[in-house]
C-alpha cells in the first residue's frame, strides 16, 4: 500500500442520550471536506466475558435478551471500569453473575464488537478452575443462569446456528486457535 490511507476530522461532539446505554453524534470532517454527523455508542470503555471449561463441560450463561426477544447462551461478562483491568473486571463480571471464582484467567483475545458504531472492545478470557463464590445480580433486568452441557453439546449448537452471542463463538475459536480446546467439532 503506498502513502497513508485518509482518515477522518473530528470537529465536535454533541450528547445524544446518557443511561445504560450513551449515544453522542460526532461532527466528523471526511477526506473530501464533507462534514457530516456520526452517531457513535460510547457507553463502557470496554466489555470483558470468559469461557469457563470445567472438566469437559462449559459452563456458560442463559439470559434472556430483550432486544431479540428470546433466551440465549452467552459467556458470563459485562462492561468494565476506568477504576478495574479487563481481569479484574472479568473475574468480577464471572462472580456476580454465576458466583464464579476462577483460579486463573488466560488472555483469548481482544476485538471491536462493533467498529462502525462503539469505540470499546470486548477482553475475552479462558478459564479452566472454578471454585464457588457469591452472584451478587443487583440489576432486575439482568436474570442469569448458570447452563452446563459438554463441549461436544456447544459445539453441536455452534454448527446448528444456535449460538448467536459474537463473544461466545469467538472465545471458542480463539481457544481452539491457541490450542486451549480441540478444533470445533460436528
């Protein structure tokens, strides 16, 4: 590639909306002097979820997810701090949500969930020991349950179309990518 590809002039910010979910419109100058306002999702600075493997199980978390109107499998995790590490944050979302405490948690991987539209990313990690905790759920609209089946079984509903939450399909991948799990299977 040769010269430096153009990038965009920030001009201003605008607040759109503050609540659980923060919404600014930036002015945004483009490479041919067009200025044009961009809605950007700004409201955590980053999102952590871990893998857990017990044994041959996962253990993974069923909630209900009210913009798709149905019950899912996801991994346990949250949004993070400015005051916390992704670990921290992780090990903190794992405890709240199914009283989880793992023992270590290894680095997955790193990626934008949504690089046309947030500016955070989501810290994905790998657990292999638990031992029990205490899930401190304080928010109504968050309802988890701890759902354990074998890999085999996640594995199935992977190859099914049954999955549907990003973090949880790139966790398994980056696992068996770093040769943490087996290769995804039938």
């Amino acid at each position: 590639m040769s010269g430096a590809e153009p990038r965009w002039r920030w001009l201003s910010t605008r607040q759109l909306h503050r609540g659980r979910v923060m919404l600014d419109a930036d002015e945004v100058e483009l490479p041919g002097g067009a200025v044009v306002a961009y809605e950007v999702d700004r409201s955590v600075p980053y999102a952590v979820a871990t893998l857990v493997l017990l044994g041959g199980d996962v253990l993974l978390s069923r909630q209900y997810r009210y913009p798709i109107d149905r019950w899912i499998l996801d991994l346990p995790g949250g949004g993070g701090t400015l005051s916390e590490t992704p670990e921290a944050a992780a090990r903190r979302e794992l405890e709240e949500e199914l009283g989880l405490v793992a023992h270590e948690l290894i680095p997955l991987h790193t990626f934008a969930s949504d690089p046309g539209r947030n500016v955070w990313s989501t810290h994905l990690f790998f657990a292999t020991g638990v031992r029990r905790g205490h899930a401190l759920l304080d928010d109504p609209a968050e309802q988890v349950r701890l759902a354990r089946m074998p890999l085999a079984e996640l594995d199935r509903l992977i190859a099914e179309g049954e999955i549907l939450d990003p973090s949880l399909l790139i966790a398994r991948t980056m696992a068996a990518a770093k040769g943490l799990l087996p290769p995804l299977g039938p």
